[in-house]
C-alpha cells in the first residue's frame, strides 16, 4: 500500500516518523515468514533494522536471510534467541552499504526475510483471551498423513509456449516425484481441447509414476483456452472413481497463464457451473501462472470451492514456486475439521469449520465474550484422521500478558479484537462471491461498517490520512487494490494489510480507485492499461525523425508533454528504420515551468530562473513548483505540485554501436491527477477505454494468435503481443501482454496519428516547439500543428 504525508520540518531539527502495521502472519509450510523490503537507492547515514519477535508458545527456530546480504554484510546481522522472544539487529555503515570504497552506490536493495515457528502444542493448541476478545491457534504437526486423489489441470494453450511451458514440465516431474504412495492421481491438459493421460485415476506406484513423467515431457503449447470444459472433466474423472477402496480426500490443482478464450467464456456461468458441478465433495487450488491473465476469476473459483489461489511470477525460480505450492497442499492431515465453544459464553465467531487441514499451516478462529469477566472456558476441536475420529477437548485461560512481556503489552492490548475484525471483515468479503443478491447487499454493509469502525483498508474502504492542526487540511487518499488491480504482486500467503494511526491522522472511507498506467517506450510503443478490463492495449507507429508528437495536453491544469522522434545512426538501405523517442519537453504553463529531457542533458527553467543538470549524477532538486529526482543514468521522475507525475527513462546504448544511439522512455505516473479534459497520443486515455476482444485465430506470425476486437465502433484485427515495461529494470524490462493494434494504432486513436504531430523542425528551432512556443500555429483536429517554412525562420528567430 503507498501513501504519503507532507509536513514542514524546522530547519537543523530532527524528525521521527512512525508507522504503524499490523499484520496476520499466516503459518505456511511449517514457518511464519516475515519480509522487509529494502530498497533506498541510496546511502542511508543511520540505517537500522530492530526486528523483536515475542511468542508466549515459546520459540522453535529463527532463520534470517536476504536476497542482498553478501558474505561482507552477513556478520553484521544479529540473531539472539531465548525461550519466548528473538532479537535480530542489522545496522551497517556507509561504508559497509558502498559498492565500492570511492562509489556512491548501495549494496542495500531487496528483500530481507526472517523465517521462525513456535512450539505447538499437539493437542488443543494455543488459545488467547485479551480485553473480552480471544483467539485460537490450532496447528498440530505430528498426526498421519491423509492419502488424496488428486488431479492436475494443466494449461497448454498458446500462450504456455517457451520458458512457461518448459517450468511446468520440470515442476510436475519433481511433484510427480514427491506422491505419496498411496495417493491416486491423475493428468488432465487442456487447450480448446481436453485430453487426459489416463481415464481414469491411478495410484501412485513406480512404475504409474514414471509413466505419467514420460507424458508430461510430451505436453507442448497449442490453441486457445477452455478453463471451463478442462475442470469440469477433472470433476468427472473425480467423481466417477469415488468408492470405498479410494481416499477420501479429493483435490484438483489447476495451472493456468489465461483466461477463457474457448467454451464458456461467460465468468460468472463458468463459476456457476463448476460450483454446481464440485457442490461441495473436492477442493479446488488454483495457481496462475504470470500476469496475463484473471487472477480474480481464479481467486473466486478457489474460494468458492474450498481451495487456494496462488499467483506464480514468471521468473528463474518459477519452478520452485510451482513445487512449493504443492508442497503446501500435499499432506493433509485432517479433515472436515470442526472447533467448538460454549455457546453461552462465546459469541461472533469467525469461520470455525474447515474442510481440510494441511501439515505445516495453521488454523485460526476468533471470537467475543459474552461478558468481557470470563477468562476461562471449554474447547473441542473434532475432526476425521487417517484411521480414527480426531477428538481433543481442553480449557482456555487467560493469562496475565502484561506480566510475561511487561515491557511490550500493547502487543497483547486490542490486538486480537483487530484480529478479530480482520478476519470477518475477510471472510464476509468471501462469503459476497456465494451468495445471492440480497444476501450480498447485507454481507456488503456488514463488511464495510467494520472496516470503518477499525479504520480497515479493504477494497470496500480507503485510507484517508489528514493532516492535524491546520487551517485548511490536505487529504490525501490510499487504496487497497483488489488482487488483479496490482502491478507488481508479492505473495503474502493471503495476508492483508492494516495501516493504524492515532484517529486524528487516519480514518476510512469507503472509496475505490483504479490506477492506471500509460507509457511510450521502445519502437516507439505505446501501452495502455485498462485496469476495469485487467488487460493492455499497445500499438507503434514510425515517422521521420525530427518529428515531434503531442503525448499530453491538459487545457485545465496547464499540464503539456511533447516527444520528439530520433532514428538510427546509420539507416540501412533497404531495411525499415528503427525510431524512438529522443527528447521530451514538458510544460506548466501556469506554473511557469518548461522541462526539457534529452538522452544529454536536462533543462529546467522555473519562473526564468534556469537550471542545467546532467545524467551522471544522482540528486534531487525541489523547486517551487516541481521537483526532480535523478538517478545516475537511469531515469529522472517529475512530479508536479497538486498534478500529474512523470518519470523520463534513459536506454543508454553501446557509444561505438554501428546503428543504435541513446534513447528515452516516458511514463505517466499519476494520471488520476489529470483532467477529463486531457488529450493527446496518451492523454487521451485518460476517460479509459472500453473494447471487446472474440474469435481467436491463427495469425501471420505463427507463435502469436489474432483476434476480433471491437472499439470506439471500430471493428479491428488485433494480436495478442508483449511490450516492455522497462521502469524496474533498464536493460532487460519486463514483458507486458498486450492487444497490439495495427496500422499506427488506427481504429483505437481519436482520428490518426499524424493529427498529433506538433513541429516538423530542424536543430536548435525544436527546442522551442517542445517548450510551447511555436509562433505559427494553425489548429487541426485534437492538437496544434507548428508549421516551420523557410520564409517562416525570421519570425522564430525574432520570437526567440
């Protein structure tokens, strides 16, 4: 979650700021798992991490690592362990964060991890009751496994071609590997056709094992993609086995990178039909595999049925993500798992009934007292085992947390009537996907009175943080996105995130904004996020260089951004030359601001005070109003007071290359500070754009599919590409599915792109084109046109 908060500090007086986050850690794979993300592109004069873990349960183990801790920093972190609380301590130097002794650059930058676990108690397990509110922990780890059918859905439509394809097949080897021998499974791949490896189940010998690992090296990507025909068929196979010789515990496991573009292709019959279908007797996991595709229709069809979803990031370790999932799913415990409490002194229970219980997780339930003077009562946790009926019974006590941990007893104070709220506040957010209109209305407002009352960020609510002791106070709004929303997704076993603050700094409202992105970068191309659609759009277009195009151009808040167009060194005959985006200019005509970015230098002049400053140095310069902040040949990012956000990428090239020169990117970062009287090749966009795409098809490229889209009225032939967002990572970038438009972008842009050329202009008369200060100006369609003849130079020079 990003927020931010502006105040006035004294000059030479020093400023704590304090955030405080809470947060469920959920228990996977036999450890809780805590991760700092540590990225302060620079170097940080007290740099300090204090990590103090307090477990009543005592403490198993503490394992820390990080994804930047070098053999020179790994003495440095700190580990001190004793019966209930842990201590980690990382405070290195700045000379201990250089690269280099003589360089400017950090070693800090990614993730630190700390992994632990407590003692669990084998029985009851844990029960907590604070301030009329308790909660129970139930995860026992020595009971027999639970043999399992289990069925594995596996997408091999066009888009699993390459490295995706080649991961799932070394992924389901090793899981094939890992069956428990009395476990039965089964292999289902699917396109716009279903085929299965076997018809029915088989049970997990040698021999069916190496069998079935012979036919997953043949699996290869084809067509297109039937979600729903491939899992309803799982179903079947499932149900046409179930006797008393095979398990009780029924599972499939789908792995998909789409969407449904076969079959059923309508989400909520699709999720209709396959609730109808499972009505209760297995479990679906989902895992979803990359970015391409609907994470949130996986993330329903999972809960609906009783399972998980899971996001696998397309990256070098993506088969171990693949493994670890499975892991989590692969011994079962415990099932049909019921926790009871005295109904006459427990009230408003979360969730107490769980279908199955997995080895390495954890159980969680919380409740209300019904007189907050109780602190004592029974508990039975039942469920069915391997061969007997689980049952324990035992009684909870309060305890006098302030006098284990006296130095630390806000951790016992309201935090567990937050978890409390937490928790039905997310499991009334799951229940909305169940059931019927009515119900939802209630469930809705339900959820959200709570995550008002206890100040919840949750996709019902924001988080507005104010600014006390002012006369005119600042808002300032922050979001929780829903899963399909995020950009860059860290999986956090299904943790949410709570934001506290004294009430006078933080309140929720209820509040949802889709951020959206829109950025040139490359070729040149053009990529636009459509955040309601959870997909991009993108489309190129070439022109000469020199040619400068209107990207932004916002009448009401002043804002206007131009580019201009550079091609290669040396173009060679006969081939189609390469352009990009050499220089941009940005304006603020109110402010008084003109910005000039070129793959050279940066020209800022603010209310004629002028200012030159280069690519080799990092720094940030706060102006009055816009700020820049330069990282050393990397990228500048722009931000406007009270308006929109720009960061300028910079692609340096090899000096001695025979073709290719330097070239810029350019990305709207806050584009909700616009107008909805913005234009221009970007701007446009701004109001969103609604299309539908069908009929996919075989296209001119073989590795790429086309499809119909309509848009605007327009009926277009479009194909399904990747572009690069290269804001992370400069040289490499990372891929973005796309519908690629053809012919300029024709059918998508309001009329076409030449109607946004601003200047056709040689050597220095550009720079006053990109400032805004074209002296003839004759006004076609949505932009201006600057028109520079030769009889027309002495009116630019005299201008100038």
């Amino acid at each position: 979650e990003k927020f931010s908060v502006s105040v006035n500090v004294a000059a030479q007086s020093i400023v704590t700021f304090t955030l405080t986050y809470e947060e469920l850690l959920r228990r996977r794979l036999g450890s809780y798992e805590i991760m700092i993300g540590l990225r302060p592109k620079q170097l940080v004069q007290n740099f300090e991490i204090v990590v103090d873990i307090y477990e009543p349960q005592g403490i198993a183990f503490v394992d820390v690592n990080s994804t930047f801790i070098t053999n020179e920093l790994l003495p440095l972190v700190e580990k001190t362990v004793t019966d209930k609380k842990a201590h980690v301590y990382f405070s290195p130097t700045l000379g201990q964060q250089r690269h280099c002794s003589d360089c400017e650059g950090t070693l800090i930058d990614g993730d630190l991890f700390i992994k632990y676990d407590v003692n669990h108690a084998q029985d009851i397990g844990e029960i907590q009751i604070v301030n009329g509110y308790f909660v129970h922990f139930f995860a026992p780890d020595n009971l027999p496994q639970i043999p399992k059918n289990v069925i594995f859905v596996i997408d091999r439509s066009g888009s699993m071609t390459g490295e995706k394809m080649k991961q799932t097949r070394e992924a389901l080897v090793t899981i094939l590997s890992d069956l428990h021998e009395d476990d039965y499974f089964g292999l289902v791949t699917f396109d716009d056709v279903i085929e299965s490896w076997s018809p029915s189940l088989n049970k997990a010998t040698p021999e069916n094992v190496a069998e079935a690992k012979e036919f997953v090296q043949t699996i290869t990507a084809r067509h297109s993609t039937d979600i729903n025909k491939a899992i309803l068929h799982a179903v079947d196979m499932l149900m046409a086995e179930q006797n008393d010789s095979l398990p009780d515990m029924s599972m499939i496991i789908l792995l998909t990178d789409g969407r449904p573009s076969a079959g059923q292709q309508d989400l909520p019959v699709m999720q209709e039909n396959i609730r109808n279908a499972i009505n209760g007797s297995l479990s679906l996991f989902c895992l979803g595999f990359g970015y391409d595709l609907d994470y949130s229709l996986l993330y329903t069809l999972a809960k609906q049925n009783d399972g998980l979803a899971r996001r696998v990031y397309e990256a070098s370790d993506a088969t171990l993500q693949l493994q670890g999932f499975y892991e989590e799913v692969a011994s079962p415990l415990l099932l049909e798992v019921n926790l009871d409490y005295p109904g006459d002194t427990v009230t408003s229970l979360t969730q107490s009934h769980f279908k199955q219980f997995f080895k390495g997780s954890e159980i969680v339930v919380a409740g209300r007292m019904q007189e907050s003077e109780i602190d004592t009562f029974m508990t039975k946790v039942s469920a069915n085992g391997l061969e007997d009926q689980f049952v324990v019974k035992g009684f909870s006590v309060a305890e006098e947390w302030d006098s284990v941990f006296p130095e630390q007893d806000y951790i016992f104070g309201d935090f567990i009537e937050h978890l409390w709220a937490y928790l039905t506040i997310q499991q009334l957010l799951d229940k909305m996907d169940k059931c019927s209109p009515e119900e939802k209305e209630n469930i809705t407002a339900e959820a959200l009175d709570l995550s008002l009352r206890y100040n919840f960020v949750t996709p019902l609510t924001s988080m507005v943080v104010t600014k006390p002791q002012a006369e005119d106070e600042e808002t300032l709004i922050a979001d929780k996105l829903t899963e399909d929303q995020r950009e860059d997704l860290t999986e956090s076993a299904l943790s949410v995130d709570a934001l506290y603050a004294p009430p006078q700094w933080m309140r929720a409202i209820s509040r949802i904004v889709k951020p959206s992105l829109y950025f040139a970068d490359g070729d040149p191309h053009f990529i636009i996020e459509v955040p309601d659609q959870n997909d991009s759009l993108c489309f190129n277009f070439d022109d000469k260089p020199g040619t400068i195009f209107n990207l932004v151009r916002d009448p009401l808040t002043g804002v206007t951004a131009n580019g201009q167009i550079i091609g290669e060194k040396r173009p060679v005959p006969g081939v189609k030359m390469h352009t990009y985006f050499g220089r941009f200019g940005i304006v603020h005509e109110q402010l008084g601001i003109r910005l000039m970015v070129s793959t050279k230098e940066i020209s800022l002049s603010e209310k004629g005070k002028q200012t030159q400053l280069f690519w080799s140095t990092t720094r940030t310069v706060k102006g009055l109003s816009m700020d820049l902040q330069i990282i050393k040949y990397h990228s500048v990012t722009v931000t406007v007071r009270n308006s929109v956000k720009f960061q300028i990428i910079l692609h340096k090239m090899w000096i001695k290359h025979p073709y290719h020169q330097d070239y810029l990117g350019f990305y709207i970062l806050d584009s909700h500070l616009l107008s909805n009287s913005v234009h221009g090749l970007l701007g446009q966009f701004y109001q969103g754009v609604n299309f539908e795409v069908s009929g996919l098809f075989p296209g001119k490229d073989p590795d790429k599919q086309d499809a119909i889209m309509f848009v605007k009225g327009n009926k277009l032939t479009v194909t399904r590409g990747w572009k690069i967002d290269f804001r992370k990572d400069v040289k490499n970038g990372e891929n973005v599915p796309c519908w690629f438009i053809h012919n300029n972008g024709t059918g998508l842009l309001d009329g076409v792109h030449t109607d946004y050329i601003v200047c056709y202009v040689v050597g220095k008369f550009m720079l006053a084109c990109v400032f805004g200060k074209c002296n003839m100006v004759i006004v076609f369609n949505h932009t201006s046109y600057c028109i520079v003849l030769v009889v027309g130079l002495l009116t630019i020079l005299q201008y100038l």
